[in-house]
C-alpha cells in the first residue's frame, strides 16, 4: 500500500477524536404551542457548548448535558449531548451553533422549523374555554368568570398548569378549589375567579393559557424507550366585559342590611355597654367600613372590625361586624349609622339605617344629653391607646365617678366592697383610678384585652386585690 493510501486510513481513524458536531430538533413541524427539545452533540474529549437563552423572540431553556464513553477498535470515544427546550408560536430557523471542541471551533448547521397553526382546536385532543357569566356589569360588581380545560379520556396527558392571566382595571379573587370532572368524551379541568371591575368602559379579560404535558415516547442515548413529557400550549380567545359607572357618591354594589344592637340599655354609672354594628352583604364588603363617632360625656373604644366572604351557589357574600365599648357617667344617646349603596336588580341607590339608642345610665347626676354625631377624624386605633392617652380620656369621663366614690367614702366612713367574682368587677373598681395610675391603667388595659378582644392575659389576683387596697385606702385617707 502506498504512503498515500496509509494517510488516508490514517485520517479516517482519527477524524472522530477530533471532534464533529450536529444539531437535531425531536419533531419537525410541530403546531404552534407546542414545546420543541433541540439537541446539540459533539464528538470529543473537551466540548464547551453555547449559551442559548433565546432563538429569535422565543426563549430557550437549557435541560441539562450527558457524557456518552464507548470502545471502538480499542480506542475511547466520548460524545457530549447538550439539550435545550422552547416553544415556538411561528415558524423559524435554529440558526448554526458554535460549539468548541476540544479547542477547536465548529459550527452545526442550520434547522428551519416549521411551526403549524393551532386550528381547530375542538377537533384535536384538548379544547379551552373562557366563559363569564355576564358581559354586563357595574363597577365593583363581581362577575364569575371560568377557565375550563378538557382532555380526551384516552389521551395520555402527564401535567395539567393553567397560566395566570392577562387584565388590567380589574381586582381578582380566586375562589374555590379547581375542579375536574367527567363530562361525556372528556375530563374538565376548570378553575374559578371572580373579577372586580376598578373603572367604568369595556375591559378586556384573558386570553387564558393552559400548557399540557402528554406523555411521549422517544429513544434516549442508549436506545431504549422511555416516555418523556411533550408541553403545549392552548390559548383561549379573550373575553370583553362592558362595565357601566355606579351613581356619584356611591361605591357599593349588590344588597346590604345594617344592625345595630347593644348589650344594655339601662347601667349603672361606670359600666360598660358594648355596641355591635353588623352588616350583612351580597356583593363585595372586604373593603367596607362605617365612620367612627364620639359621643359627648362618653368614653368609646373600638374594636377591629371583623370581616368574612363567602362564595356559594355562584353568589358571592359576606359580613362585616365591629364592636364598641362606651362607658359614660350619664345617660346618652348612640346616633343611628347609615351609608349608600346600588341595587344592580332594581338599578336604583338605597339607604340602609340604624336607628337612634337611648342608654340610660343610672346613679347619674349629670343630665342627659342629646348625642353631637361628628365625621371620622383619627379614632382609629383607640383600642390601643397608651398610658397617657389613657389617663386624659378618662381624667375627663370618670371625673364625675371619682367625685361620687369620694363622697361614698365619707358618707359610709368604711372602705368601700372588693368583688373580685369576674373580670368586669375588676376592670370596674379600676376605672377610677387609671388616670392617677400607671399601675392600674395597665391592669384595667389587660382585663379590657380579655374581655373585649377575646385575649388570654394572665391576670394576678393577688396582686390586683393589693393595688386596689392602697388606692382605696388612700381615697379613704383623702376623705377623712
């Protein structure tokens, strides 16, 4: 043989060492939506691959590398395979690759991709749906809207990911749990939001997407069979929702009643009446609140309203409640509360009110007044007002009580009774003396934290009963 002839056998035998790369796509064409693996491999000791992030406008994720190690004729052949994944909408082409082996540059060639239209989608194997359950509504009024997936029962879907979606000007609740049932050849995935329109004009909603993985069967590196996922995306067409304005002055859509109630209407002097204000509501209330007030003479705290929603039966409902404690020296009247709202049935603006309450204070040598109703202006948070804010409101409430306990005091000439049978006693006997102690003001602060807020603050009676001895025995010092 010829030198010639040897250096050929030669070449051909060492070719492989020295690298070769290819580029491959698992399905060609494919339809639009559905995800594409590109495989790159190269043929060498040392291959750097490239770093793709996109192809064009379609982003690409890397899935991830496997080294291949064969004899061939007694001699090591190493294989890199590099995957990546995307998912184009249109038709394109991978462009050539370089790919660096074993410090050589080398270049794939180039893959145009046919990408076909996702037509008739309700004659394939999957079909969505976006459907609300009025095209009509008025600002703030919740309307059902629906995503619903079906899958063909003997499909052999893997994974089932609904994508969030597109809107603008709307509030979004998402209510209940997805549902999948049965329904004639297919299996319905279906999930459920309430949309909450923020302006007035046609919004639009959607198009939902939902990607499916079925179950695909390939060859791996080594020839075996495995089932792999293959994703697609199905896109829904968008829904338009006409949204009319609510009257001027009115932010409230749906059916409201209100509730006011009280605990006592007849106490003595220094004790405490607990109002409850409730408001029942078909529509939304999540966002609801009523005015605080003051009432002449009467010290008020409040509570945190207490909100719950509730969707049932395709209506959306809820309550609101608050509760106030008021203790005054004197009789009072709790003005009525009263608010707007727009029945979208009868189309027309109602008013819901409470009526005007009348607590009558016993023991009380103050006149009764008629209530100031006032606008909301800072109360919020008196539920938790410190010592000194404290000690004014009730320098001012409890003067009259602390002037009556004094003159109790000499009438009697004896230290007045301790009932320390329940927490209300207690906070009771304390009230007095909180705006000239700092120690009462956090005991009576604790008791009022366990009986108006539901708190479990450890109160030690012992303790108690030693405080309020000294403040009544230097009332009674006072007094003499």
């Amino acid at each position: 043989m010829s030198n010639r002839g040897r250096f050929f056998i030669a070449l051909l035998t060492i070719l492989p060492l020295f690298g070769s790369v290819k580029a491959t796509v698992d399905e060609n064409p494919v339809i639009s939506g559905e995800r594409v693996e590109l495989k790159v491999e190269a043929i060498g000791e040392r291959v750097i691959f490239p770093e793709l992030s996109n192809i064009g406008e379609v982003n690409v994720t890397t899935e991830g590398s496997r080294r291949l190690e064969w004899f061939d004729e007694n001699r090591s052949v190493v294989k890199w395979v590099q995957l990546y994944e995307f998912t184009p909408k249109k038709s394109l082409t991978v462009p050539p690759l370089e790919v660096i082996v074993d410090g050589k540059r080398e270049r794939t060639k180039p893959i145009f991709l046919q990408v076909k239209p996702n037509l008739q989608v309700g004659k394939r194997s999957f079909r969505i749906e976006l459907v609300a359950e009025s095209d009509e509504v008025y600002v703030n009024q919740p309307v059902a809207v629906t995503v619903r997936f079906m899958e063909r029962r003997e499909t052999p879907v893997m994974s089932v990911d609904f994508v969030p979606m597109k809107y603008e000007n709307f509030w979004v609740k998402r209510v209940g749990k997805p549902k999948r049932y049965a329904k004639g050849e297919y299996l319905v995935h279906e999930i459920e939001y309430l949309f909450f329109p923020q302006k007035a004009g046609d919004l639009k909603i959607g198009p939902a997407e939902v990607k499916v993985a079925t179950a695909k069967k390939m060859r791996d590196a080594f020839g075996f069979i495995v089932r792999r996922p293959q994703w697609a995306t199905l896109v829904s067409r968008p829904v338009t929702l006409h949204v009319k304005p609510l009257p001027k002055g009115v932010n409230l859509v749906g059916k409201f009643t209100l509730d006011a109630s009280v605990s006592d209407k007849e106490v003595e002097a220094g004790k405490p009446v607990t109002l409850t204000l409730k408001v029942e509501a078909r529509g939304n209330i999540e966002d609801f609140d009523l005015p605080l007030f003051k009432i002449d003479g009467v010290t008020v705290y409040a509570q945190e309203p207490k909100v719950l929603q509730r969707y049932a039966h395709g209506i959306y409902s809820g309550s609101w409640e608050r509760k106030f404690v008021l203790i005054a020296e004197r009789s009072y009247t709790i003005p009525p509360f009263s608010f707007k709202y727009f029945d979208p049935d009868e189309k027309s603006v109602k008013t819901v009110s409470s009526e005007p309450i009348f607590v009558e204070v016993k023991g009380s040598l103050a006149p009764a007044k008629e209530f100031v109703a006032k606008e909301k202006s800072g109360m919020k948070g008196e539920s938790e007002l410190d010592y000194l804010y404290l000690a004014i409101s009730f320098a001012l409430g409890m003067a009259t009580m602390y002037l009556l306990l004094k003159l109790y005091g000499k009438r009697k000439k004896r230290e007045p009774t301790l009932n320390v049978g329940s927490e209300l006693g207690m906070l009771q006997q304390l009230l007095p003396y909180v705006s000239e102690s700092k120690e009462a003001a956090q005991m009576a602060e604790n008791l009022y934290a366990n009986i108006f807020e539901g708190r479990a603050v450890k109160i030690d009676k012992k303790m108690y009963k030693k405080l309020i001895d000294s403040l009544q025995k230097r009332d009674l010092e006072e007094s003499l």
